[in-house]
C-alpha cells in the first residue's frame, strides 16, 4: 500500500487516509521474467548424416525473453449527462462502489473486464466511497524468442549467422487500455456502453529475419 500522490493534492475536507491511500500505480503483485538460451541437439544423430544435413541440421540455438505480470492498479472515474454539480466543490466527488468490482479471470472477457453492474451515481452532497483504486488493469503474458544458427566459413571466427526474431511469438494478445468511466443520466442509469469494456492493445506478433556476416 502506497501513498503515492503528492501534498499538493492533499485532500482539504477528507481523510487523507480514505481518499488517497493505496496501492502506488506502478504497483504489481506478480511478475515473473525468465530469460532463457537453449542449444538444440543435433539432429543428425536420429537422420543420416553427411555434409548437407549437418549444415543444416546442426548447431541450432534458442534464446527467449518471457515477461508474465499483474495489470496496474487502476481507479474508476464517472461523467453525469446533465452535468449536474453533486458535491459544490472541494476535494471532488468519487463513484458509489456496492460490490467487488474484479470478476474471475475465467469469467473476464472483452467486452466484460470488470464487473459494471456494482457502481451508482452518488446523490447531491455525496463524496461517493470508490477509493483510490477499485481494480486492475490487464496484465501481461509475452514470449520473445529468437532461433538462430551459425554457418562456419572455414574458421571459427568466420561466419554467416541466420537469426529469426519472434516478438510475442504466441501472438497472444496482450490488452493495454482499459474503460473505466462511467457515465450516468439524471436517473442514474449507466449509459456509457464501453464502461468495463477493453479498448486498446499493444503490438501483435512481429515477425524479423537477419543474415549476418561475422569476422
């Protein structure tokens, strides 16, 4: 648990502890990073082998980089339609929070990231009681793997390298944006459609091929 915002944004008319404590936006519960390099075993020793199928076959390498983490902490904000004035002024108003926000990552989907259902608009008058943050964003799961193999030129420290570069090589799709704004009508129905919806991802699968000669 963090304090992370500044004394200028001190609150003036409310607990400091209940508006802006929690958890520091750059925080994440889990984050495993694995690099790896693995040579692969020459293959000539299961098929005939002569010239052509040991330069071919043989001397192959696999290296990778693996990030899996926890989304960032992340508050849910709201809009009215009738642009109505519910506190006066002060330190602002927050969303009325009735429920755990977070679903099961199995029933999580695009269109449903968190539960949208367990907000209402506060009354005239009412601070709302969201804290600081209320949910998670997407987290990260990215396999970078490179294969790549050494063709020897009468020398070792003569070469031509072959290099496949393999960037989100699963091409599993790792979400980045995320909407967390409600927005009510006078009524206090949610009209925004996108509200708990994905709205962004970073880069798909990139595919790159190099040949290089060393000496």
């Amino acid at each position: 648990m963090n304090l992370s915002d500044t004394p200028a944004n001190m609150p003036l008319y409310r607990s400091a502890r209940e508006f802006l404590y929690g958890k520091a936006g750059y925080d994440q519960t889990h984050i495993l990073v694995v690099n790896f390099t693995y040579d692969v075993p020459k293959l000539t020793k299961l098929l005939p082998s002569n010239p052509t199928t040991r330069l071919v076959l043989d001397g192959w390498q696999v290296a990778g980089f693996t990030s899996m983490a926890s989304g960032f902490p992340t508050g849910v904000g709201f809009s009215t339609v009738d642009n109505a004035d519910i506190t006066g002024g002060g330190d602002g108003n927050r969303i009325n929070v009735r429920g755990p926000a977070a679903l099961p990552a199995g029933e999580q989907t695009f269109a449903r990231w968190f539960n949208p259902t367990v907000f209402s608009r506060p009354a005239r008058g009412d601070f709302g009681n969201a804290p600081k943050d209320v949910l998670r964003g997407p987290g990260i799961n990215a396999w970078d793997v490179s294969v790549f193999k050494n063709f020897p030129l009468r020398s070792e420290n003569r070469f031509i390298q072959f290099r496949g570069e393999f960037y989100n090589m699963f091409n599993h799709t790792q979400f980045s944006g995320l909407d967390t704004t409600a927005r009510f009508d006078a009524a206090g129905n949610q009209v925004n459609t996108r509200f708990g919806q994905l709205t962004g991802a970073r880069s798909p699968r990139i595919i790159q091929f190099a040949v290089t000669f060393k000496f």
